[in-house]
C-alpha cells in the first residue's frame, strides 16, 4: 500500500457520509482483506459501517517483533524474549480464577512468567496447572525505544492514544501486549469507553467470538450483569438469563493466525481463546467514526452512579461527587471529555492554520482534518446540550463555550 499516513478525500466530507449510528447490526460475516487497500477504502467500509474485517499478515509482515520474537517453528522465542524483557516487571492474569467477575492479576518478572510458558508448552499444556496470561502491558512505555511495531495505516487515526499521550506525557496510554500459553483466554467484554481495537498476532493463533450491537442485551442475567463466558452452560439458565435465546444471539466466529490484524468495531462484545501458544500488541482508540459512542458512554455510566448514589442527593455537591467517582470507575468525566476534544481540535486547528500559511492548502491530510473538526463540533455541541453538563461547573462550560467558537470561526 502506497502512503504512510491516514488520507481522505473531499468526498468523504460530503453529508451523504454521515456518522455511524449505535444500532443492531444486521453485519453476518467477517471480511477477510488478504491484499492491500486503501485508507480510504477502510474508512468507508468498515469505520463508517462499524463492520469487523481480518487483515491479512501481509499488513505485519515487516515488524521487527516477528522477526525477532518467533523462532523458526513460528513459536515464542523464549531466550530472545528473556535476553530482551526478562528484567521487567509485567500484569500477568489467572485464568481459571475469577474474582469481581475478572480473572485476577498479579505482577511478575518477564523472566519467571516466560521460564513458566516454557515449561508448560514442554509438558503439552496440561490441564492441571495454572493458565497464566500476561495481559494489558504498557509495552510502549515500558521499552520506548525499541520499535517493536509500526500502527497499521487504517488505525493511525487514534484520537484516544493523542490524547494520553499528551495528557501524560507517555505514563500512559491505550497500547498494549499480550502473552498468553494454548487454552489462555479473554473473558466477554466490550472495550473501554466503546473504542474500536485491533489487535496483530506476533505468532500463534486465536479465535474471537464476536457479537453484533444489540445481540448483548440477551446476555445480561436478572441483575443487570453480563455473563462471563459466553460459552457457559449457564446460559442455558431462563431463569438467570430469560432474555438469552440461542437461536437469536450467535456470534461471528473468527479464527486469526499469524501476522494477521483483527479489527473489532465500535460496541461488539467479544471473548477470545488462543488456540495455541500467542504473542499479540492490541491498542484501543477513538476517531471521528465513534466519538459519539464514546460520549454517550460516559453518559450511560454517569446515570449508573447517579442511581447507585441517589440516597445521597442532598449532600454538597452531589453533582461533583457524581463525576468524581464516574472517573474513578470509567476511567474519564465529562471535564476531561472535554479536555479531550481540546487537544484533538487545536492541533488541527494549529495545522490548518500552518498549511494556509505556508501554502499548502491540498495537504493531503487537510480533508481529514475538517471531518475531524466537523465530527468534533457535532459531538460538542450534543455535549453542551446535556442537563448533566450544564452542571459540572463554569469553568469546563467556559472551556466548552471557547472550543466551540474557535471550531465556528474555521468555517467549517
């Protein structure tokens, strides 16, 4: 594929291209993308339709993590890996444990996870010893400089990962490593703020069960909780799961080996097993396609807290405290949201400025640029527009109100 960077054209801005609505999707197979194409062509296909696809390996083909990490039998490296990570410190999970409705994690050296993966793939996986998963390591921050990967053109528009990367100056962020033996898995789960997610097998071998927006309604029990594995003969329970129907709610099953890329749209719930022992690097982000979603996110979990602290509206403050603890549990309030949308807009804004300035006025990324903007002023004034917002104090809505005239004055 020709170009190294995200690049739309006019068309795209067009209303005939609008915003990806939250509904049921009517999607019942996962494309599979065995030769290059465009950013373009992503953009429309599977960003704006919210549809899953499977790139094929040629879009990893030049990491330096699989030539480096996988021995010649296409499995983990372990003395490589050991010479190169065995010194740090990494989130490893049990899964054959659950705790809180999550598999517990405790903190290891990559050197005592990877001589136990070791062992366990010399005995032939047995089933009486722990299935241990490191999972959720903040590679990027823990080896900056080693250039593991390069992101995918089709997911380089990464709001979410700008963001964090700014706001904490590269103490965190929405990028990750996974490390897991045969028989490992992810329990059933959305991604964290209704993001999208890829996710590039280094080596080894996974499959996804995938569920369409809508389909988990039917897998929520009595009290409101998402079963945990979806593959449990619990939920054959009416009683636990009255609404669940197996005729009705059935996943997209996808198997994805090496090299291959997984893209997992916005709001489908997923569980994942490796089938054989597997190295991935997974991000979550955000871009113009699903910011929306990601608002009405912090929405939905905001009116959970409010419900579940309602005894206590007549403390000061109650508003404030709402949104503190919405931070606490989700991991952003609306302060912060708009903080985002902040620092999203003024570097487009700043780079537009420039590009007239110099000359440049077909920058191939000047189109992108305005759909940003465009989707950001929408998403913003719905913002603005909230009950709950127009609680949150007066310097945010101040924040808010100046966003909104500089994106005016664009002339979007």
């Amino acid at each position: 594929m020709s170009g190294h960077e995200p690049v739309l054209d006019e068309a795209v801005l067009d209303a005939a291209f609008p915003a990806w609505q939250y509904s049921a999707s009517s999607c019942c197979q996962v494309d599979v993308v065995s030769q290059p194409i465009t950013y373009q062509e992503f953009f429309l296909t599977y960003l704006q339709q919210n549809r899953p696809c499977l790139f094929g390996s040629h879009v990893t083909s030049h990491w330096r993590s699989r030539r480096e990490w996988v021995a010649l039998d296409g499995t983990p490296d372990w003395e490589t890996l050991k010479q190169l990570f065995g010194h740090l410190t990494v989130p490893v999970a049990d899964c054959k444990k659950v705790e809180y409705q999550a598999q517990p994690k405790q903190d290891m050296l990559m050197a005592q996870f990877l001589t136990y993966w070791q062992d366990l793939c010399t005995r032939g996986h047995p089933a009486d010893k722990p299935s241990l998963y490191l999972k959720d390591w903040h590679f990027c921050r823990s080896c900056p400089d080693y250039g593991a990967y390069e992101t995918p053109v089709y997911f380089q528009s990464d709001w979410l990962n700008e963001f964090w990367d700014q706001q904490y100056q590269g103490e965190d962020d929405y990028r990750f490593v996974y490390m897991g033996p045969k028989g490992s898995w992810t329990p059933f789960h959305a991604d964290v703020f209704r993001s999208y997610s890829w996710s590039a097998n280094v080596c080894g071998c996974k499959k996804w069960l995938l569920f369409p927006p809508g389909q988990e309604e039917q897998l929520h029990d009595t009290t409101g909780s998402l079963v945990y594995d979806v593959t449990s003969e619990e939920l054959l329970d009416p009683v636990r799961y009255p609404h669940y129907s197996r005729d009705t709610c059935r996943p997209l099953e996808v198997v994805q080996g090496p090299g291959e890329v997984m893209f997992v749209p916005c709001g489908w719930h997923h569980q994942v097993f490796n089938l054989e022992d597997t190295i991935s690097i997974n991000h979550n982000w955000v871009n113009s396609c699903n910011v929306h979603m990601m608002w009405g996110f912090l929405q939905s979990e905001l009116s959970r807290v409010q419900q579940a602290i309602s005894d206590c509206t007549d403390m000061e403050d109650w508003h404030g405290h709402c949104q503190v603890i919405l931070k606490a549990s989700s991991g952003m309030n609306y302060q912060e949201f708009v903080d985002f949308l902040s620092c999203i807009a003024d570097r487009r804004l700043r780079d537009l400025q420039l590009w007239d300035k110099e000359g440049e006025g077909e920058h191939p990324s000047r189109h992108h640029h305005r759909l940003d903007l465009q989707r950001l002023y929408s998403v913003l004034c719905t913002v603005m527009a909230d009950q709950d917002f127009q609680r949150v104090g007066l310097e945010v809505q101040s924040k808010a109100d100046c966003l909104k005239m500089s994106l005016e004055k664009a002339h979007l």
